[in-house]
C-alpha cells in the first residue's frame, strides 16, 4: 500500500505543471526638471511617469525583469519664448538572466519633448544592449545614443 501511495504521488506530482512566478509593480512618480534646449533655452517639464516594473522566475531557474516608464501628462514650458512642449514616449529595459549565469539585456529609449507651435522639438533615442556568457565574456555590446532637435 505505501509504494502504491508513493508511486500515485510521483505520477501526480509530475503531472502538475510547473508555474513561473511573476510579480509586477506599478507607480505614478511625480517628475520635474528644467534643462537647457538646443538653442540654449531653458525648458522646465513636469509631470506624471508611469513605472512598471515586472520580475518573472522561470520554471528552469531563469529571471525575466521588464521595466517600463512612459509620461502621462508631462508638459513643459520654454521659460524665454513661453513655447509649450508636451513630453511622449517611453523607455524599457528587458534583462534575462539564464540559470547557468549568462545575461542579456536590452534597453530601448525614445523620449520626445514636442514643440506645441513651430518651436524645434527635443528628441532623445537610445539603444543598448549586452550579452555576457556564463563565464563573464561579454559577447555582444552595443550602445547608440542620439540626442536632436
């Protein structure tokens, strides 16, 4: 009778499928800051950032964290000409960590300040990404960063 228990509990533990675990946050983070514009003026922006932060186990061992911030609201004002800009876009960073040590990361970043009237407009993209092995090596590195107006 017990290696029938034993037996039957084998069969149902192995029939239950394993379930990644996964948490996720989500925050409204108040932002404000004033920054010179390409033509030396001063723009002052604030606003609402929307954070969403998710951290994935998976049934291998693995980690998945995903990162996500995007303005709400965000409007800004060129404090010599009285321009107003509205903030878009979003940034989000992907890091994989597989479970015999390797990493990959992506970070992906466009963040336009739009001029509402014929003002020039603020744009910043930025793509990085990495991947290391196991053992440290770093196999693949690529950062481009463009700031234009």
């Amino acid at each position: 009778m017990r290696r029938l228990l034993a037996i039957l509990a084998v069969v149902g533990a192995l029939a239950v499928p394993v379930i990644a675990q996964a948490g996720t946050t989500v925050e409204r983070i108040t932002f404000e800051d004033t920054f010179p514009l390409c033509n030396g003026n001063p723009i002052h922006i604030s606003g609402t950032l929307l954070a969403v932060s998710s951290e994935t186990t998976t049934p291998s061992g693995g980690e998945v964290v995903a990162i996500h911030f995007q303005p709400m609201g965000v409007t800004g004002v060129d404090l010599v000409t009285g321009t107003v800009f509205r903030a878009v876009g979003l940034t989000r960073d992907l890091i994989v960590n597989s479970p015999p040590g390797g990493t990959t990361e992506t970070f992906v970043n466009r963040f336009h300040i739009q001029a509402t009237r014929g003002a020039e407009s603020y744009i910043v993209t930025e793509l990085f990404h990495v991947t290391v092995t196991p053992d440290g090596t770093v196999r693949v590195e690529l950062d481009n960063f463009a700031s234009t107006c």
